[in-house]
C-alpha cells in the first residue's frame, strides 16, 4: 500500500468521523469546528487525487470563508437565543430517513462494485498533463480559453449573493407589531 | 344539409348578451340612470321575444329537419362547427324561454336592489345561454351553452340569494356540472368512434353523431354506458329522483327570477336533452332501460309530491313540486309512444308556465313578508283578494284541473303510459290526488282562515306592475289549457321524427342495422 | 242554443268575477246582493229557458232524431287521441239539464234573499254560475274527456264554496277535504278512460255505444272499467268509502249544499253510469257491486242520520242516502228509475235544503235541531212546504218521492240482478228515512220552542245578525228573534213544493213517460226474475207504504215527547254515541290513511331525503374534501419533509430500476 | 496514479454525502442543516474530482471551482436568509420555519 493511499485512507476515516459529529452533536458551534476538520481532510484527498488547485480552493473558501461566515453567524445567533439548544425531527420522519439513506448508501456502494465506469481513456493522462505545466496551470489555461463566459457569469453571481445577502441580513426598519 | 341562409337564429341567441352588454354602460349611480338600465333589460328581452316570434312565423310544421340552420366551422380539426337549428320541439321551448326573461325581469323590478346592473346582465346572459342551448345543432356547442348557463346562475343564486345562498350556488354549480362532465366524454366517444366509423374525421354534428353504430346489448354494453352518462346529466338537471337534491337548496335560496329561470327552463333542459340526444343515439340502450326509467319517474312523482305536503317552507313545497311535476315528463318521454311524448313536451311547457307562476307569486308575497314559513300566514285572501284570484288558477293549473294546462299534459303522459304500462300508469296517477293534497294543503295554511298576525292584516295586494307580470302567465293557463292544438301542430312532426327509431318496424329490426334517425329519415 | 246553455252562466260567471276583481278586489265597496245575484240568475235563468225550448224541439221530433250536437273547438288532437269539445244534447242530458238550470235558478233566487248580507256577494254568485257551467257541461259532454273538464271543475267549485267562509279554518278544511276526496274518485276515472280509450279507442259516447256492440272484449275489461269509473262515482256521489266528504260540507253556505250537495253535484255519478250503461249492462259483476255498495251506503247513512243534531248534517246524511238508493236502481239495471229519483230527489232535498236554509236564516245561523222547536207558529211559511218536503222523502203517497222510490224498492225485489236482500237493505233504509226525517220535523217545528224568543219587534238587531259567524252569542243572552223569511226565499220554495208534490207523474209505474223517453238512450230494462209475479208489485208497495207510516209513528212516539226520547236516548246510549260519531269513519280513515301517510311523507323528507339521499351526495363534496386534507397535510411547510419525500421517490426510483433490472 | 480503487473513494464520497443527506433530514437546526448541505456538495465535489482523475480529464476540476463559488455564495446567502428568519421569527427550528404550510 503506497504512503498515498494511507494517507487517504486517513483522510477518509478522519472526513467520516468529524462529518458525524458534525451532523450529531447537540451544539452547532462543535458541529462547525468538526465541519472545518472535514474540509481539511477534503482538501488533502483533492491533493492526493491530485487536483491541487481544487484542494487550495477548498481551504481558502470552504475552511476559510464560508466556515467564518458560519461561525459568525453560529455566535451572533447563539448570543441572545436559547432555542438554539435544538431537538431533533420527529422520530418516525427520522427513522425512515435515517433507513432510506442507508439502504441508498448501500445500494451505491453495490452499484460502484458493480459497475463498469469507465468507457474510454480521457485526453489528459498524468503525462501530458506534467507536459503541459502541472493541473493548476491546465485548469487556469482552460478557465481564461473554453470557460471563459461561465467564469465571468461566476463574478455576476458572486455580485448578485453579495448584494442579495447583504440585503437580506441587513436590519430593516420593521414596522412594529409584526412578528 | 342546407348552407346558411340567415342568421336569424344568431340574432335570437346572441341578442340579449350583446343587450347586456350595451346596458352595462348605463350608468347607474343616479335614481334615473338605475330606472334606465332596468328599462333597458326589459326592453332587450321583449325585443328577443319578437325575435323569437319571427322564429316562430318562419318556422315550417311540416319538415321534422332543422330549421333556419345556420353551419359555421368552429374548430375544424376536431369536427366541432358553430352549428344552430330549430325544430317543433325546440321552438316552443324556446318561445317559453324568451316569454318568461320580460316577465321575469319585470317581477324583480323593486325586489332587486344592490348590483342592479349586474343582476340584469345576468339575467340576460343567462337567456342567451339558455337559447343557445336549445338551438345548438353541435353537440360540442351544446355543452359549451350547457355549462355557459351556470356561470351566471351561479351568480344569481351567489349574490342575489338568500342565507345559505353561498352553499346552495355551489351545490347548484357541482352537482350540474358532475354530471354534464360525463356527458361530454360520452360526446368525445362518439365523436371518435363517427372518426372510426366513417374515415372522415371527427364530427360532433348531431346528425352526423345519430348514424354512429353503437354496440348495445347488456346492461354494460357501451352504448349502455354512454346511456348511463348522458342520461344521467340530464336526469339531474330535471330532475330525476334521486338525484334531485341540489333543486330544493337552490330553489329556496335563489332570488325569485333565479328560481324562475330554473324552474321554467333549466329544468327543461334535461328533458330537452333526453329527447335530442338520448333517444336518437342510444335507441336499443333505452329500450332496455326503459323500466328503470319509468319507475325511477313514478316514484318521483310520489316522493316529490309526499314530500312537498309535509314541507313548511313554501318555496322549498314548490321546488319539490317541481321534482314531482317533472317525473311527469321523464314518464313520458320514455313511454316511447306519441302520446306520451307530446304529453312530455307539453308537460315542460305547462311546469314552465305554473311553477314559474307559483315561484312569482311566492316571491311576490316574499317581497311583503320577507318570510316563507306557512306558520307565518294566515287568511291572506282576505287581504289580498286579487293575489288570492291569482294564486287559486296557477295553483289550479298545477294541480291539472281540466281546463288548465297542467291536465293536457298530465292526461297525455298517463295515457301514453299507461299504453306502455298500467299499471306505473295506475301508480304515477296517484300523483293526481297527491298534487291536490300537498298545494290544497298549502293554500289553507298561507290563503285561508282567520287572518293571523298584524303584518298580514297590513299587507298590500298586487301592484299594477305584479298584475301585469301575473296576467301573461294566466292568460297562457287557460289558452294552453283549451287550445293545446295551437301548441301541438308545429311538434308533431318532430315528435313522430324523434319517435322513428322506436316505432315496431324499427324494433324489428333494430338489432340488425340501425333504420331511421330525426334528422336522416 | 246548445252552446248557449252552459255559456250563459258563464258569462254570468264572467261579469260578476271581473266585476268583483275590478272592483270589490281592488278596495271597493261589495256590489249589494239584489245586483250581483240578479245578474247570476238572469244568466242561469236564460239559460233555463234555452234548455226548456231545446227540449220542446226534442220532444216535437222524431224518437230517432232527438239528439242535438255542436262541437265548440278541437281541444285536444295528437294522433290517435282527438277530442273535440262536443256538447251533446239528448234525452238524458235534457232532464239533467232542466233539472240543474230549473232547481239552479230557484237556488239562485233564494240566495239573494240568503246571502243578502255577505260580505262579498258578487264571488258567491261567480261560483255559483261558474258551478252551473261546469255542471252543464258535465251533463252536456258528448265524450269522457269534456264530461270530465265538467267533473273537476264542480269540484273545484264546490271546493270554492265549501271554504266560501274560508276565515273559519274548520269551513276551508272542509273543502279541501272534499276537494281531495273526489281526487281520489278522478283517480278512478281517469284509469277507466284510459282503460276505455286503450281498448275501444275512442272516448266518444255515441262511438263507444256503437264500438260496445260491435268489439268482442272480455268481460274482465269491461268490469275493470265500470268499476274504475265507478270509484270515480263513489267520489263525487259520496258512496261507500268516499262518502266522508259530503257531510262536512256542510260547512257551505246553504243554498250550495242544496244546488250542489243535494240537487245537482253529488247525483253526476247517477249520470255517469247511466250514460255508459251500455258498457254496465255488460257488466253482471260491476252492477252487482254497484248495487251492494249502493245499498249499503243507503243503510249506512241513514243509521248515522238518526243521531244527528245539525239540522244539515241530517240532510247530508240523507243525502248520501238517497243517492245510495239511485244506485242501488243502477246496480239492478234500472237506470230509468235511478234517474227518476235523481229528478224527485233534487226537488225534494232542494226544498228541505233550502227549507232548512230558511229555519237557519230565520233563527240566525243556529243549526241545532235540540235547539228549535216550535217553528210551526213562528214561521207558518216555511213549516207549510218543509212538510212537503219531508213527506215527500219518507215515501207518503202520492207525492214524488214514494213513486220514484218504491219504483226502486220494486226493482230491487224484482229484477234480474237484484234479490230480496237488496229489497230488505232499501225497504229498512225507508223505514230508517221515515223516522229520521219526522225526527227531525218534529224537533223543529212542532212542539214547543227550546230556545228564547225575543221579541220580533228588534228590527234593526236581526238584520245585522244575518253575518256567518254571527249570532250564537246574541241568541243566548237576549234571545232570538225568530222571522219568517222574505219572500224571495219562500217563493223558490213554493215552486219547489209543487214539483215535490207532483213530479212522481213522469213515473208512474206501467206508464211512464220517463222510462219510455229514456229508452233509447240507456240499457234495456232488465228482466224480471222468473219468480217474480207482477201481483207482486202491489203487495210491496202496501208494504213501503206501511214500512213509511211506521216509520212516521215511531219518529212521532219518541219524539212526540222529549221525556220518551231522552229516556230512549240513556236506554241506547251506546249505541246513539256510535251513531253520532258516524260509526267513526273520520277517524278509522285518519288512523289508518292519512296519519301514516303524513308519517310516511315526514320520515322520507327528514330522514330519507335529508339524511340518506342528500348526505350521500354531499359525503361525495366531502370525499373529495377529506382527500384534498390528505394531500395538504403533504404540504405541512416542513422542507424536512419535502426532502424526505425526494428522498422516498428516489428510492422508488432506484427500487423500480432494480426489479427492471432483475426481472 | 490515483492510489486506492476508484469504487473506494466513490463509496467513501456516497458515504459522506448520506450523511449530509441525514444529517438535513433529522435535525432541526437550520445552521446544521445548511452544514449537512455543505458535506453533501464536499462529497458531490469528491466525486467530480475522482472521475476526473480517473478519467484523465480536468473538466471536472473546472465543475468543482465552480461548485465551489456557487456553494460559497448560497452559504452567503443562506446564513443571511437564517439571519432574517431569525429575526422575524425568533427560531433557527425548521419545524416552526413552516410559512409555506398549505
């Protein structure tokens, strides 16, 4: 077994556990610190697979970012409210679902042993792609070439969530008496 | 069939919407604007019954075909044609429809008073509805009218009814509607199956429907079941025993025109519609429900009228007067013989004229009391002498006393019966005596004794405007009552048309090939 | 002329309603009684006189030419059926027609002087022509349909003047009560034309007599459709089991029970079956039940007459009576008899009627006989042809009622279809009639007054006691003033005496000239049964006069002294409380009719119509309801819940697949 | 070059996304909710990157980046709709959050 796979098998086992108690803990606040841990876990499977840009992406913006904005607003919440000591769904809801997610979780898993994926060989393999200057510099040749107008249509995006979340967290002048 | 040569009958139709219309840009926000728009209606109407006057002149007795047909592609793809005509059967009822719309706008001439405007236009839209139905030749234009004319009955009884006018509109509104739903997939059938049949297309031209070979035999047999859906869209709009529930809800929350217009003519859309379109297409079907029929009609006619003598509403006595009159017609439309027959279409015509008399005289006495209850009244005669004059001969005619109209029909359709079978005959008659029973009963308890309570020693008896709504009606009582020949002449050859698939050379062999239709003979 | 007949009272009908609805109607003042019942007799009048010169011209023609036919209008015509409305004028009709306009016109008269102080006199005489019109054309119909527009409309009329006091609700009860009964009868009838016009086809009379002869049809029809038409008779003839109806209506003014509960209305039946007599003659079995209910409703009454203390309620009960008599003449076959006692009898009980009127006006509506007494000396008039009247009926030779009666008695005995039961049943219901009518004259006129007598001096107070509802009060604080009535009454009554007296000459047996005019027009005479001699006959007319005479005595035994009839009255008390309660017939028919039916009629309004029929129909609205709640409760707002349900198609997806894939 | 069975790593990915997906079905925290979401896009983005290694191809790499705006922007987004919610309803409990209710 290569130091590669160890390490994702690491990465795997550590993603799977914090992701659990993400989902499970009581306290959204220890849910978002194991959330940060799942990202990293993410971004070095990213780097195994090697798809180092996407693993860089993954820490600036999902561990950086969205986790601060997150935890933000977790501490802005929790500042004045005691409801967020929250319960869970109700019990049959949660059963079933908790049945349905595993017997689709296990039939995936059939369907990926089972399965054949993989029809041709693609144009990049490893080699061209060390040829050609490493993944990042392929995939920022390709973003500014063949993605040029989503790429753009991105920043129009990004734009619309700003002034949309801003819009929408910002305090209005309620009028009173209405909950 | 012959091309359009006028469009007389388009004028007939459309002329009191296109009336409505024009009225609604009356302004009526002063005292006279309001007098003006009134005015206006009734003059749309009594101008539509001119019109249907001339319909009458130029209607020839002798052709059973349709008359001053008028043909227009519609929607060619699905073979549905803008496709009017007349016929003996249709031109009375016709002629009862435009009749009543004067004197019905004339009796709500102080009772209605919010949304004037509106309640006319209704009225007047209603009316179209009402004769396009009548006069619709497409069976696809049928039902458009059909359904057209519960939109604004809808609304009549909605706005213009009383407490519970809100649940007896919906009910009003369902009811109809479940049932004409299964008319119009029995039309789509056959429609497809003259598609199949001919090669050429679809068609829902009735005539073109008529020589659709259905398969029968059974009581599931297809043509069993398109049967069953036609007649049961019909049998609730007359209607037919027990489907009869929604007449006394909305009879007695509807504003009096509305229970005129339902009484007077929407019932006698069912009846029209058995005629036109269940007996020509499902011949062998209705032979062979021609039993249940008959008895579900004799039992109608003894439920209504039981059940109208124990009533205390006086309204609600006369709507179930209504089921019970109208088990009449049903009797005689499937007694399958002329008699019965012409008795069934007389019939329609003479319970459009009492049963729209006795709601005018309800509502009238409505308009003074604002009560219906019979414990309520008392020794009314007393007070209003010609009210009582009045309500003594509608209440005759209804009774079918000879000499009144009631008694051509009811004799025709218990003669015609009791040809089929005597002893339903024997059994429908009891009618005779209940009918006596349950309005005799009636009249003592609102018209007769001591006059009881201050407000019915104080009541006012008939206005000149009443007298004048009232007095058509009368007149037609008697004149219908001594001379039905009149009437009789211009139906009889549609009748024995109408009757053609079910005369004994037909029976005999109706197994093997289908012979002679109304409008193909 | 024929036309003219039933017309004239219709116009008159016509005059005095519009008169009354334009004016009296509209907030007038009443037009007074002498206007309004002189236009009303003038019409009915003229109308006599039409009658009379039709019948002289049959009288002068031909036997075969004595029928005169107008058709009016086509009425009704829709293939086969075709009814013209056809007056027919022969010898039946004739005499009927004599009979209604001439004991019509009398009527007419004394109601001027009777309803003198109505409230609204023209209405009163509007009904009363309009009565006449419908009665003519009855009688005049030349087919079954016009005969019935004439049956139902006296009905109608009837109705009309039973409740013409209709503020007193037990008076308009009464009439709806007649009204529905003779339905019942109209029942019958319309199922025998329909019968008769499926059979023969036609529904004329002439056509009918001769399609009879000439149809072979099996003797079942025929009996089914005489006795349907003979429910109808029952009806409006007031036999067993409709005769309830007469005696309440009584509630009418008085001169309506004489023209129509006496004279004219209820003896249609009589005509009825005598005008298809043809078709009964064939009928062994509807005559046989024709005379049994005939006589037993001619007993029947008559017990029930016995105890009555309503002046009119006697009469009524005679009345039905009597008529039981006329057919019990049919029901053995003798038409010419029943017809004959048809005429008697509407001169007769119209003079008691009209006398019993005059009793009642003079004594301020009080109608109790335990209540008179003494009338002889306080009105001598009314006395003198009152007992006319009542010895005409309890059978005294010579007058009308012992010749038309004993004519029946005899044919009873004697006849084919009859048998000495039926003459027993007749001969005791004379005894029965003799000593209820003397009962009744002597406790109104004889002996001494039962009441207080005013003095005849209070003018001005009886003048204003003449209103219905009127006078009882009056009558026992300051006694009553009791006066002979005008002379428009009285006169009518003369008239009527007379023809009482003397009207049994058109039928004196083994020369009368009645039976011989009616010939052609009713069945033949039956035969005599063989063991019948015509010596006979004389011996059972002694017997009927001597059966009268004791009747007579008995009546003035017991009542010769109020003592002897109480006493009589405790020894059989039980018996007279049935009698007086008329066997309980009202009630029997309540209990057992109309009660349940009302029940009947509550429980499918309330129950099966409201709760089975109407709830079956909204539990489908309902239905409907219940599964649009179900799907909204999919639609609770939880996005948890929307997810889980992606979550389920999803599986259901992959679930589908998979079993594609394996199977 | 890629060290483990592509199926491993695609189970691994099926793995986290369910319980993402269960972790948005059984609580009621709507800011647990939007973290589940995230794990379910985290494990959607695997996937991408796992193909695209396996299928010599960087197209899925160029899907994930922008995955990832998208996702950064809807959690923008997201916690500012929580922010408003809370503040008109005073509750982050998606069973109380139930305007839509029919």
């Amino acid at each position: 077994m290569s130091p590669e796979a160890i390490f994702f098998y690491l990465f795997a086992v550590m993603a799977v556990a914090f992701s659990l108690v993400t989902v499970l803990k009581r306290n959204p606040a220890v849910g978002a610190f194991s959330l940060v841990l799942v990202f990293f876990s993410f971004a070095g499977i990213y780097a195994i697979l090697g798809a180092h840009l996407v693993a860089a992406l993954q820490v600036v913006v999902y561990a950086g970012a969205i986790m601060v904005l997150l935890i933000f607003v977790i501490m802005l919440l929790n500042a004045d409210s005691p409801s967020l000591d929250m319960d869970r769904t109700h019990w049959t809801l949660r059963a079933l679902s908790l049945a349905g997610c595993a017997t689709l979780f296990a039939f995936f898993v059939w369907a990926f042993q089972n399965g054949s994926l993989f029809p041709q060989p693609g144009q990049f393999p490893p080699q061209r792609v060390a040829e050609l200057g490493g993944s990042t510099k392929l995939i920022s040749y390709l973003m500014f070439t063949e993605y040029l107008y989503p790429f753009e249509v991105t920043s129009a995006l990004i734009l619309a969530g700003i002034v949309g979340s801003v819009t929408l967290a910002k305090r209005q002048k309620v009028k009173r008496g209405k909950a | 069939m012959a091309s359009s040569t006028s469009c007389l009958l388009s004028w007939l139709v459309f002329l009191p919407l296109l009336w409505a219309l024009v009225g609604l840009c009356i302004p009526t926000n002063t005292a006279s604007g309001l007098k003006l728009s009134k005015l206006s209606a009734l003059i749309g109407s009594l101008v539509t019954f001119a019109v249907s006057i001339c319909v009458y002149q130029q209607f020839d007795p002798a052709s059973a075909q349709a008359q001053l047909a008028e043909n227009h592609a519609w929607i060619p793809s699905l073979g549905v044609g803008y496709r009017l005509g007349i016929d003996g059967i249709s031109l009375w009822l016709v002629l009862l429809t435009t009749f009543l719309t004067p004197i019905v706008i004339l009796s709500s001439w102080e009772s209605v008073e919010k949304k004037v405007k509106a309640y006319y236009a209704l009225i007047l839209a209603l009316e179209t509805a009402m004769l396009g139905t009548f006069l619709a030749m497409d069976a696809f234009l049928f039902y458009t009218f059909w359904e057209a004319m519960l939109i604004p009955m809808y609304f009549l009884v909605g706005i213009w009814g009383g407490k519970e006018r809100i649940y007896a509109a919906m009910k009003l509104f369902l009811y109809t509607m479940a049932g004409s739903l299964l008319m119009l997939v029995a039309i789509f059938y056959l429609a497809y199956q003259y598609k199949l049949q001919t090669g050429l297309g679809y068609s829902m031209y009735l005539p073109d429907l008529y020589m659709v070979k259905i398969p029968s035999g059974g009581y599931l047999a297809p043509q069993s079941l398109l049967f069953l859906a036609f007649t049961i869209a019909f049998a609730i709009k007359v209607p037919l025993f027990p489907l009869h529930t929604w007449l006394p809800d909305a009879h007695v929350q509807a504003p009096t025109a509305g229970s005129v217009i339902l009484a007077g003519v929407l019932l006698k859309m069912g009846g029209y519609g058995l005629i036109r379109f269940v007996l020509p297409l499902f011949p062998d079907a209705v032979r062979l429900y021609q039993t249940p029929m008959l008895v579900l009609g004799t039992v109608a006619i003894t439920y209504g009228a039981l059940i109208a003598w124990v009533q205390t509403d006086v309204k609600k006595l006369v709507a179930y007067s209504s089921v019970s009159h109208m088990g009449y017609v049903v009797l005689g439309i499937f007694a399958l013989n002329p008699t019965g027959m012409t008795g069934a279409v007389y019939q329609m015509l003479c319970h459009g004229i009492s049963t729209s008399g006795l709601f005018l005289l309800v509502g009238m006495i409505y308009d003074r009391r604002h009560t219906r209850e019979m414990s309520d009244f008392g020794g009314i005669s007393k007070v209003m002498p010609l009210f009582a004059i009045a309500f003594m001969i509608i209440l005759l005619s209804s009774a079918a006393l000879p000499g009144t109209n009631g008694f051509i029909g009811e004799f025709m359709i218990l003669l015609g019966l009791w040809q089929t079978s005597q002893v339903l005959a024997a059994f429908a008659a009891l009618g005779v005596i209940l009918g006596a029973v349950y309005l005799l009963f009636m009249f003592q308890k609102v018209m007769l004794g001591p006059v009881t309570g201050d407000e019915n020693k104080r009541l006012k008896d008939l206005s000149l405007r009443e007298v004048a709504v009232l007095v058509p009606l009368l007149i037609a009582v008697f004149w219908m009552g001594f001379n039905p020949g009149f009437w009789f002449k211009k139906m009889q050859t549609s009748i024995d048309a109408s009757l053609v698939p079910y005369s004994q050379s037909a029976v005999a062999s109706s197994n093997a090939e289908k012979v002679g239709t109304p409008w193909n003979p | 002329m024929l036309a003219l007949i039933p017309l004239l009272p219709l116009i008159g009908f016509l005059i005095n309603g519009s008169w009354y609805a334009l004016g009296q109607a509209r907030g007038g003042k009443a037009v007074p009684a002498t206007a309004a019942g002189g236009i009303a007799t003038a019409t009915i009048g003229a109308s006599f006189v039409c009658a009379l010169m039709l019948f002289l011209q049959l009288l002068g023609s031909e036997e075969e030419a004595r029928t005169l036919e107008v058709t009016l209008f086509h009425w009704i015509s829709a293939g086969a059926l075709q009814i013209p409305f056809t007056l027919r004028f022969d010898q039946l009709s004739s005499l009927f027609c004599l009979v209604i306009t001439g004991v019509g016109s009398l009527i007419h008269i004394f109601s001027i002087g009777y309803m003198g102080h109505d409230e609204s006199p023209q209405k009163f005489f509007a009904y009363l022509n309009l009565f006449c019109a419908f009665m003519l054309v009855l009688v005049l119909g030349g087919s079954l349909p016009v005969l019935f527009l004439g049956w139902e409309g006296v009905g109608l009329c009837s109705y009309l003047l039973i409740s013409y006091w209709y503020t007193d609700p037990d008076k308009a009860s009464a009439g709806k009560k007649a009204f529905i009964v003779n339905r019942i009868g109209d029942l019958g009838f319309l199922l025998g034309m329909f019968l008769i016009f499926t059979t023969f086809g036609s529904l004329d009379f002439t056509a009918l007599k001769q399609l009879v002869l000439t149809m072979p049809v099996s003797g079942g029809i025929m009996t089914t459709i005489c006795l349907l038409l003979f429910v109808g008779c029952t009806g409006k003839s007031a036999q067993i089991p409709l005769f309830v109806w007469l005696p309440d209506a009584m509630a009418g003014p008085t001169p309506v029970s004489a023209l129509i509960h006496a004279a004219t209305m209820v003896t249609s039946g009589i005509y009825l079956v005598s005008r298809l007599s043809f078709m009964f003659a064939l009928s062994p079995d509807a005559l046989c039940v024709v005379a049994t209910i005939g006589a037993a409703t001619a007993l029947f009454a008559a017990t029930i007459a016995i105890a009555q203390n309503d002046i009119k309620k006697v009469l009524a009960y005679s009345t039905v009576s009597q008529l039981g008599y006329m057919f019990l003449a049919c029901g053995v076959g003798a038409y010419a008899s029943g017809v004959f006692h048809v005429i008697t009898h509407a001169f007769f009980k119209a003079l008691l009627f009209m006398g019993a009127g005059s009793v009642i006006h003079g004594m301020h509506e009080e109608q109790d006989i335990q209540k008179m007494g003494g009338l002889r000396r306080l009105m001598p008039q009314t006395f003198l042809v009152f007992a006319v009247g009542w010895l005409a009926i309890a059978g005294i030779p010579p007058l009308s009622g012992f010749v038309s009666k004993d004519e029946i008695l005899w044919m009873a005995f004697a006849s084919e279809h009859g048998s000495v039961a039926l003459w027993v049943v007749g001969a005791l219901t004379a005894a029965l009639t003799a000593f209820y009518m003397s009962r009744l004259f002597i406790l109104t006129f004889l002996g001494t007054p039962r009441f207080k007598v005013a003095e005849p001096q209070d003018k001005g107070h009886h003048d204003h006691g003449h209103g219905h509802d009127h006078g009882h009060g009056d009558a026992a604080h300051h006694g009553v003033a009791v006066h002979e009535s005008p002379a428009v009454m009285v006169l009518p009554l003369a008239v009527l005496a007379v023809l009482s007296a003397v009207a049994g000459a058109i039928g004196i047996p083994h020369m009368s000239w009645l039976e011989h005019w009616l010939h052609p027009v009713l069945a033949h005479a039956p035969a005599l049964r063989p063991e019948v001699h015509h010596e006979t006959e004389w011996v059972l007319m002694g017997v009927s006069v001597g059966i009268a005479i004791v009747g007579i005595a008995l009546a003035f035994v017991i009542y010769g002294n109020l003592k002897t009839a109480e006493r009589f009255k405790t020894q059989w008390a039980s018996l007279a409380k049935i009698l007086s309660n008329k066997w309980y017939v009202d009630e029997f028919y309540d209990a057992l009719i109309v009660k349940p039916l009302n029940a009947l009629a509550t429980i499918l309004w309330k129950f099966f119509d409201v709760k089975v029929i109407d709830r079956i129909v909204l539990s489908l609205g309902d239905a409907s309801n219940q599964s649009g709640a179900l799907a909204r409760s999919l639609q609770n707002g939880s996005t948890q819940l929307y997810a889980f349900l992606m979550l389920a198609g999803f599986l259901s997806i992959v679930g589908y697949s998979l079993y594609g894939i394996f199977h | 070059m890629i060290p483990v069975p592509v199926p491993v790593i695609l189970s691994f990915c099926a793995a986290i996304f369910f319980i993402g997906l269960a972790g948005v079905l059984i609580r009621r925290n709507i800011l647990v909710v939007i973290m589940s979401i995230e794990l379910m896009l985290n494990a959607v983005n695997l996937t991408l990157v796992t193909f695209s290694a396996a299928l010599d191809h960087p197209h899925g790499q160029m899907a994930v980046f922008f995955i990832i705006v998208v996702a950064a922007v809807e959690s923008a987004v997201g916690l500012g709709l929580v922010i408003a919610l809370f503040r008109t309803m005073r509750t982050v409990d998606t069973d109380q959050i139930q305007l839509l209710k029919g």
